[in-house]
C-alpha cells in the first residue's frame, strides 16, 4: 500500500465537485489533470489505473489520483455505478511514501503531531471503511454550493474538515489492526455482527454477548477501552448511518424506514435521529435530496 503525503493542509483549494452516475458501457477516459482527485465509492465498481496501479473503486472504498499522473479506465462498466469525486490543489506537490514509512509517521503520537501538523497522509487506495461519514460530508458540500448563504470560504473550509475526518478515520483503522491478535479478532467479530444485524429490532448488546458467548457488562467495558464509546450508542450510530442511505437514496416513508433500520419504535428514531443531527429526518432528506450529477 503506498501513501500520499500532502502538505500544507490550510493552503489547500478545492475545485468543483459531485457525483458521477454511470450507465453499463462506461469507461473512463485517459486524463493527466493539474490537480489531484479524491473518488469515494457507492454504488458498483469501476476500475481506474493510474500509471502502474490499478484502483477498483466500490461501496467500501476510495482512492486517490494524484496531480501530474495519468489515468484511465481499465475496462467498460457492466452494471451502473456511481462514485462522489472532488478536485484539490495542494501548494506544495504530493509526495510518496512507502507502506513502511507511513506507519512510523502513524504510529508514534509525537511524529504524527508533528508531520501532520498542516498536512494530510492518506493511503493511495483503501478497501472496508466506513463510507457513510464521507458520503454525508459529500451532500453537505453539495446542499452549501446550492444554498443562498454559501460562500467560497465556507466550502473551503467544509472540504479540509472532510479530508481531516477520513484521515482520521485512516489512522484509527491502521492503528487499530496493530492491536493484539486476541482483541483485534474479538473487536473485529463485534463489529460485523454490528454491521451484519443492525436492522434487526431485536438485536441488542445481551444477544450480542450470548453470540459471543461473553458476560455483556465485561464486553460493554471491552469495546468501550478501544473504541471510546459505548456499544449502545455505537449500535444506534450503526442504525442512523443505515438510515441516512436511505433518507437520500429512496423515496420511502420515514416510519418505514425506522423500522428497516433497527429502531423499536418511530418515536424511538425521531428522538435519537435529533440528538444525533440537530434535525428531523424529513428535513435531513430535503437538505440533501440537492445534487451535483456528472455523466463522467
């Protein structure tokens, strides 16, 4: 895995963005552009090489193009696919760094502080994220382009708090799998199981442990120490994250769509959608319904 380095996080500048919808057929045509992209996943999957390496862009990843560098599409799509991209120029150019070099860099809080003072280290390429967070940053930029208040800085500013989150998230996904086999194996398990039966009401932390086959106090206090929330909350996030996919993607009721999220009860969402938002769901989905569409 080779990394990117981008300095000058505060100087950085975003072009435009939005979100391609693809129809079977599609291939991407060869470009070598002056500024670097940023591609996150949806729907489908589309192939795109940049000089020798090959990205296979899908729902759980993203990849990065950088600035001066060709790339192409390796074949036509055969089903539809869709992908959120952004443009940016840094001040100063990328610069490479090996798998090796960037997980000192991670790894040791004091050179983290340091070299990513004003910079971002992102891997080129990333499978099995949680996409959710990015995808929701993306209509946040979309709704503040269309709306009567927005204004450069703003967006600006909305960008690098976007590319600071999944740096983020980045390293807490490689520091996390330095973990010991024995937690990261148990961390990993609850977390799909999470993922795997959030939509299901009756799934709960005591189902959870009787899976497991662990005391549910002792696996609360065990996902707490790693992941520095509860696993209650986390199973609600887990649930709202599903349902704001939906709020955006379908034209469903708001009490269908709390039930086929996990939640007991319409009452039960609303409330927990608002702690978490600051809005109702209805006016998650209009702020959001707004787009920016490219064909390629």
């Amino acid at each position: 895995m080779e990394f990117v380095f981008l300095p000058n996080l505060s100087k950085l500048r975003a072009a435009n963005c939005g979100i391609a919808i693809l129809s079977p057929g599609w291939i991407h045509s060869r470009r070598n552009i002056n500024t670097s992209v940023f591609i996150l996943g949806h729907q489908g999957t589309v192939e795109i090489q940049e000089e020798s390496e090959v990205f296979t862009i899908k729902p759980s990843s993203f990849c990065l193009l950088t600035e001066g560098q060709n790339h192409w599409g390796t074949e036509q799509i055969h089903e539809k696919a869709r992908y959120y991209w952004i443009h940016f120029k840094t001040k100063g150019k990328p610069q490479f760094l090996s798998e090796k070099e960037a997980l000192i860099i991670i790894s040791n809080k004091e050179i983290a502080k340091s070299r990513l003072n004003d910079a971002l280290l992102l891997p080129r390429y990333m499978d099995r994220i949680n996409t959710n967070i990015i995808r929701e940053a993306f209509h946040e930029l979309f709704y503040e382009q269309e709306n009567r208040s927005f204004t450069e800085e703003k967006y600006q500013a909305t960008v690098k708090l976007m590319l600071i989150s999944l740096n983020e998230m980045v390293i807490d996904i490689l520091n996390n799998s330095k973990q010991n086999g024995v937690n990261k194996s148990l961390l990993n398990k609850i977390i799909q199981l999470v993922y795997e039966n959030r939509t299901d009401s009756e799934f709960s932390v005591k189902s959870l442990a009787d899976t497991l086959c662990y005391n549910p106090d002792y696996l609360n206090r065990y996902f707490k120490s790693l992941m520095k929330r509860s696993l209650v909350e986390y199973i609600i996030d887990k649930r709202i994250e599903h349902s704001l996919v939906r709020l955006i993607d379908s034209d469903e009721t708001i009490s269908n769509i709390a039930e086929g999220s996990g939640f007991s009860s319409y009452r039960n969402f609303i409330h927990q959608f608002k702690l978490r938002k600051d809005i109702t769901p209805s006016e998650y989905r209009n702020c959001h319904r707004t787009v920016h569409i490219t064909s390629n």
